[in-house]
C-alpha cells in the first residue's frame, strides 16, 4: 500500500528517495512521484513503475537537498497521474495553471474520513482542487495555517483531521525542513549517521543501506526534520524523546537468485524459513512467547498469562486469517481451550461477548495491518488485556502493541501473495497449541517430544513436497484455460482449501471458491461441470472416507477432480481424477505441507497465464488502510 519516503539533507537527495521508493514498491502501487525543494517545489509523478520514474528525474536532471516521495495505492480517486502524490497547494484563488509556485507538497498514506467537509470548508476559502484525493486536502490545510511555519501549520492541520494518516510535507518558504506527522499509518525516522541529514519513511526497509538508526513514531507524534537535527512531539504536542533502535532492515529486492518470481523464491525458500522459525526451539516453553514490545514484557508473564486464560480469540486478515482457522483445530482438539477466528475487519464494528479471561492472538505478517491493529485496540478497550502476537516483523506496530509475541522468520516476504508467511504463521500457532496445553497440565512429556521430533522433520518433509513441482506445473496447464475453480477440503484441511482458493485468485485472477467438503450438497454442487476443475486436499485422516463421498458426488456430475491425497490414501488417478501423492502423512502438521502444492498450482498457472504475480492487480503487500 503506499509508501512514503523524505529526506533533509545537505546532499542531492533525489537518489535516495526514489531507491527509497523501489524498497517500498513491494507493498503494491499504481503511481508514483517526487517533490524536491530546487529553489521552488518541483514535482515529477506518473503512473508507470518507480523505474521509470527513476528515468524522469534523471533526464529532467531533478536535483534538490530536502525532497518527499510517494508510491500509491488508490483509494479516493482514480490512479491517474493527477492523482498521484505529492500534491501541491499554491494557495486560495491559486492553481496549477497560475503563475505563483506552489508553497506546500504534501504526500500521505491512509484515509481522511472527513475530507469532504474539509474539501467543502477550503473551497469556499477560494482553494482550487486538482485531484480527487482525501490527500489534497491536507496538502490546502496545512497551507491555510501556513504562517511562517511549516511544524506550527501540520501541528495545526492535524488536529482537524478525522481518519488514518502518515503524511510528510515541504514548504517553499522553509527550503530545509521536512515535516512528518502519524496517526494510524505507520511513519518511522532514520537518524542520518554523521549528523547531516534525516529521512522520514513508511518502515525501515526504505532506508535500508541509508541508516539503520530509527525512531519508531508513535500515534500523534509530529515531527520536525532538518539536516543535523530533529524534533518531535507528542499527540498532545508536547516535546517527547522517542528510542533511536539499531535495526537491520535488507531490502532482499536483489536477492531473486535463478528464481523467475519471489512468489516463487519464497514457496522454495520454506524448508529455510520453517527451520529458522523452529531453531533454538528445544522445548515447549512459555519463554518461546515472551514480548518485545513496548511492555518489556518478560517469560515470566507469558507463563502467568497462559495459565491465566481460558480462552482465545485470533483477529487477523486475509491468509493471517486462514493460518488462525487451521489453528483453531489445534487449539482445541490438542490444547482444550475454546478458540474463536474473527475477520479483523469484522470484529472491529460487531458486538460481541468481551471475557477478560481470553488470550487475543493476532496474526500478520507486517505487523502494520490496518485492520488488525484496531481489531486488537478493540478487543483492548473491552477489557481484554492479554495480548499475542504471531508476526514476521520483529519491529512493526503489532509487536509494539502486544505485550507477548511470537516472531517467525520467514524473512522479508516481497510477493504480495503470501507463502512463507503462512507456514510459518502455522508453525509459531502450532508452538502456542502445544505451550498452551503444557501450562494447562494437557501436554505429557511424551507427546511434548512426538511433536517437537515431527516439528523438526518439516524442514525435509516440506523439501519432498517441493520436489512434486512438475506434477503441479502439468495441472497449471489445465487451469490455466478456465475461469473457476472450486477447493475443497474438510477439518484441518478446510482452511488450507480456502487459502488455495486465495492464492490462485490473488495470482491467476481466475474465480476460485472453498468449501468443506461436507457443505457440497447444500448449494455449491450446483455448480460442477466438466469445465469446473475441483481441486480436493485428501489427507489420510478420520475425515479421508467422508470426502471420498463428496469427491464421488463431484464425478457423478461430471466434475473433473484434482486431488492431493496422501501416500497410504486408496485414491487412485483415472478418468476425470488426477491424484498427485504427497510424499508422507504428516498428522496434526498436515496443512503446513499439503498447502505446498496449491501455491505451486497458483503460481505455475499464474505463469501460464502471464499475470504480475510478484505484484498481482489491484492488491497491496501491506494493507495500512481500512
Ligand atoms: O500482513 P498481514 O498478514 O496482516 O496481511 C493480511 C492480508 O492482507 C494478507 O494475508 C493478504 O491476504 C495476502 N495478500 C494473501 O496472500
């Protein structure tokens, strides 16, 4: 989603913001665009790529010492050039067509709710709009508080501003000075190492081989940047003192190798991931959970909290979502403890039954997601103060808020479909299962070593199901002439259906649905044909000869079926069946393994079908809007 990225400096400092801006490009963009101060403002966007953007401002020779950039993500208004941030403000009864030069830019990311009646207010104060975006808006704001003072006008903007927002803005009349401002968007600082410049950035990758000295900004905090010194304050505009932390953000952009796609690279990269995420894992304890955020949480109080709970709620989106539905299986099937999954998005505006006795579990991969992060100060401001998270970002938002945390490593994920992200997610929640059922006395030491032995064979179970890769590209070539599909799969394996389902419409953009198997006959059967591939995941579980049923009901009609049976299942390839045979049955680890295949079903038939896959239409890598 968009991505900002500024800079004070005593430097030309175009090189940096637009390197900046491609670290940036994997969180999904449709536009593009930079302002630099060069005497005046001067702006240069477009709607292709950053590289070409990079083009521009090489050949227009665009130069300046304090500069903002912006990778956007439409939301109000259409991705087109005029839309694209920075937007300039050139004051009232002034435009784009007058002769004044414009005395503010602004670039933001998130969402003003009450811009049409701050639009509304700043026409009829003789602003002229050029764009349809919430962000024009601000960009006027701060230019009708302007007096002299760019951090005394965003001080003063902001509080009129209803919504989520990271915005970074220059001004004409002030040529070294970047203000920043946060509110439910992330926006971090980079401390320049020799005192002679400062960068603002949406996260620290950014700035990645810039510095790696950052300053997480808080909810409210508006910041004051020049080249040798910063300033910030706090929501209620106090002067605050805010951690520099040394971070190792890498950009991993370089890094494909004799890959043709991340989402391909990082399907192949999860027997590391997997192993990373389970390394130093010699035993189920509460420690493997303590936090890291701002509580200083210690193991101590993981225990404490395990022990004190009786039940969980997982909040999360997306694919994050599907690892808590396979999840919850565990949860209560091994650990007892009654588990709900809500939507993140949903449980945010529903009434729901707090109990303050409920471990909240999010799950995301960037820890920035916008919907999670409020979910989790909603199920907060019920009274529900035991908080986890499971993330793959050791330095987001989410581990900031949660006082528990459990960091996987899958490493930087750049495809905008998830992959490693959630197998990994899995392997930290089947961690919690098992940590929760030991503080629960449900746990016996024998079970504890079962199941940390089955943990550590992942690693080269996952490397076996990768190697069935050409069996799944000769599928993608049937798939890749249709336009629907349906998943189906039953218990455990539901979600994993589901999360099918998503990956090849995120990737292929063709039509895909799940369903528990058993859900068949009750209306989506309606819709089998010898043109609607089916695609089964049969494990050989309690569940295997209830879904060979469905699965006869599917070539009764017609359908022709695409199933991921186990070894020791008695299905067997023949007219209108293919069977593709995982290497082992996993058990209970099952789903991080037979959701291997599906990827590679999604990505092969993506390639087949030419699409973006690494940057798939309409989607964003990071979703820091509602
Ligand atoms: O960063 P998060 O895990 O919180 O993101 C949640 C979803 O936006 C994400 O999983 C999305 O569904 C992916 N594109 C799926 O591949």
């Amino acid at each position: 989603m968009c991505g900002i990225v500024g800079a004070a400096s005593s430097r030309n400092i175009v090189p940096v913001l637009v390197q900046g801006l491609q670290r940036l490009e994997y969180r999904g963009y449709d536009s593009c665009g930079v302002a630099v101060h060069a005497g005046g403002l001067t702006r240069t966007r477009t709607t292709s790529r950053v590289a070409d953007l990079l083009t521009q401002v090489h050949d227009d020779q665009v130069e300046g010492l304090t500069g903002i950039a912006h990778t956007r993500w439409a939301t109000h208004g259409a991705p087109v050039v005029h839309n694209a941030h920075p937007h300039f403000s050139y004051g009232p009864g002034e435009g784009p067509d007058s002769t004044k030069p414009p005395r503010v830019a602004l670039v933001h990311n998130g969402i003003i709710e009450n811009h049409e009646a701050l639009r509304a207010s700043l026409q009829a104060r003789g602003y002229v709009f050029s764009s349809q975006t919430d962000t024009e808006v601000i960009a006027h704001l701060i230019d009708s508080h302007y007096d002299g003072d760019l951090f005394e006008a965003v001080k003063a903007s902001v509080k009129q501003l209803h919504g989520a927002y990271a915005i970074a803005a220059i001004c004409r009349d002030e040529p070294h000075r970047v203000i920043g401002a946060r509110a439910g968007s992330p926006l971090i600082l980079g401390v320049g190492a020799d005192g002679t410049e400062n960068f603002l950035a949406s996260d620290a990758m950014a700035l990645a081989g810039v510095t790696d000295q950052i300053v997480y900004l808080e909810e409210g905090d508006v910041v004051d940047l020049q080249p040798g010194k910063y300033w910030i304050v706090d929501r209620a505009h106090k002067p605050v003192a805010r951690t520099v932390r040394t971070v190792q953000a890498h950009s991993g952009a370089a890094e494909l190798g004799p890959y043709r796609h991340y989402m391909q690279k990082e399907i192949f990269e999860q027997p590391r991931a997997i192993g990373d995420t389970l390394e130093g894992v010699q035993g189920i304890v509460p420690e493997l959970f303590d936090g890291v955020g701002q509580d200083g949480a210690t193991g101590a109080s993981a225990h404490r909290v395990f022990k004190a709970i009786d039940k969980v709620l997982i909040l999360a989106c997306g694919t994050s979502y599907y690892s808590g539905c396979a999840a919850k299986y565990w949860l209560e099937g091994i650990a007892k403890i009654p588990t709900q999954v809500e939507i993140a998005s949903e449980y945010r505006y529903r009434d729901s039954v707090p109990d303050p006795k409920t471990l909240v579990v999010t799950i995301t991969q960037s820890g920035e997601t916008a919907d999670t992060l409020a979910a989790l100060k909603h199920a907060r401001s019920l009274g529900m103060e035991h908080t986890l998270t499971i993330c793959n970002v050791a330095t987001s938002a989410m581990v900031r808020e949660c006082k528990l945390a459990y960091i996987t490593r899958a490493g930087v994920e750049i495809g905008v479909a998830s992959t490693k992200a959630f197998t990994t997610q899995l392997a930290g929640l089947f961690l919690l299962t098992l940590a929760l059922a030991q503080a629960k006395g449900r746990l016996s030491d024998a079970d504890e070593a079962r199941y940390l032995k089955e943990m550590r064979h992942l690693p080269v179970a996952l490397q076996s199901v990768l190697a069935l890769e050409p069996q799944l590209i000769s599928w993608s070539e049937d798939f890749a002439r249709k336009e629907n599909a349906l998943f189906l799969g039953r218990g455990l394996h539901y979600p994993i259906a589901l999360e099918g389902a998503l990956k090849l419409k995120e990737v292929t953009y063709i039509h895909a649905e799940a369903y528990a198997a058993g859900e068949l006959k009750h209306g989506p059967l309606a819709l089998v044909t010898s043109e609607m591939p089916v695609v089964a995941v049969a494990p050989n579980d309690a569940l295997l000869e209830k879904l060979k049923s469905n699965l006869q009901e599917v070539r009764a009609r017609g359908g022709v079926l695409y199933v991921l049976a186990d070894r020791d299942t008695q299905i067997d390839s023949s007219e209108g069946i293919h069977v593709i045979r995982m290497p082992e049955h996993y058990g209970a680890l099952s789903p991080l393994l037979h959701v291997v295949p599906l990827q590679l079903l999604a990505y092969h038939t993506a390639c087949a079908r030419g699409t973006d896959v690494d940057k798939p239409r309409n989607l964003a890598k990071s979703v820091t809007v509602e």
